[in-house]
C-alpha cells in the first residue's frame, strides 16, 4: 500500500505544480521566476527530514545556503537600499511567488518519487507515474473546451505510451535497464504540448 500511496501524492502533487509552473512563467519574467526553483533544496531539508528520516551533509548545507545568498542577490533592486526589500519583493511578484510554491510542491513530490522506487523499481515507478501524470491531464478539455480544441488528450496518449514504452525496455533488457537521471523534465515535457 505505500507504493500506491505514494504514487498518488506523487501525481497529485505534479498535477497542481506543473501547470503552476507554467503559469508563473506566463506572468513573470523569466530571469526572476526561474531560480525560484532552485529553492527546492531548501524545502528538500526539511521535507526529507519528515518525510525519509534524511539529513544532508555540513557540505550539501552550504551549498544550499548559496543559493538563498542568489536568490536574494537576483532580487535587489539598483535604486532601493533595505535590505528587507529583495525578500518583500519575492512575495511581490506573484509569478516568484508561484515559482517558489512550485518548488515547494517539488521537494514534496520527490521524496514521494524515492518511496516509489524503494517500493518498486525505477522504471516500473516511472512508467506509473508517467501514466497517471498523462491521463489526468486528459481532465482539461472538460474544464475549459474553448481553448484545448481537442488537442489536450495527446499528453495522455504520450502517458500511456511512455507507460508501454518503459515496460518494453524492462522486457527486452531482462529486468535491468538504465536509470532515468532526472525524471522532472520529462514530467513537464508532458505538459508542454498545447
């Protein structure tokens, strides 16, 4: 049951960040809604804490550490001199502040993703998610048929196949394929068609 469970919040999760995601890329400039991405380290502290019992590394703590020293930096202002001001401003903008929830959402999801595949195996774990992720996109053309124009139900055509796709490259290498090594950007490449 937690493979399922965690296949669940998995999706449910990507469902809400993705189209989030692209949605702060409409309303904000991209040099200022993109690193708000990198925040997801920062979440992964304490959300893997609670979530997988982990705790990075003095090392991994610094690094982490940097990226909130830019994002700050990417946020000061030439004419403004507070220094709380680049912090008010991510709350501002609201597609930093979406990209930031987006982030959020992420550190949740990928803990999730690593119950997945200590339950089953990576391909297996992203065949499903991959399935679930295109067939609930399929649920847009009923909310807002005007501006889908029957196009939408290609993500969940492209779910299904990468479902059959993953499960024939298990098949034909014996059970030992290649690790994915970064599932996210193929998670948004389903959401990328219009």
């Amino acid at each position: 049951t937690g493979f399922y469970l965690s296949i669940f919040f998995t999706v449910i999760l990507n469902v809400i960040a993705i189209p989030l995601y692209f949605h702060a890329l409409k309303i904000s400039d991209i040099s200022l809604a993109i690193p708000m991405i990198s925040f997801t380290p920062v979440f992964l502290i304490l959300t893997s804490f609670l979530l997988l019992k982990e705790f990075p590394t003095y090392i991994v703590i610094l690094g982490i550490s940097l990226v909130l020293i830019c994002s700050y930096i990417l946020n000061i202002k030439d004419n403004n001199l507070s220094l709380s001001e680049p912090i008010k401003s991510i709350f501002k903008n609201r597609g930093t502040l979406y990209m930031l929830i987006v982030a959020f959402l992420f550190s949740i999801s990928s803990n999730f993703e690593k119950i997945n595949i200590q339950n089953s195996d990576p391909i297996f774990s992203s065949a499903i998610t991959y399935l679930f992720l295109g067939l609930s996109s399929s649920s847009e053309p009923l909310s807002n048929p005007d501006k889908t124009k029957g196009i939408s139900i290609l993500p969940s055509l492209l779910g299904v196949y990468s479902f059959f796709m993953f499960s024939f490259i298990l098949r034909i290498s014996n059970g030992k394929p290649p690790t994915p090594q970064n599932g996210s950007h193929i998670r948004l490449s389903l959401y990328c068609i219009p």
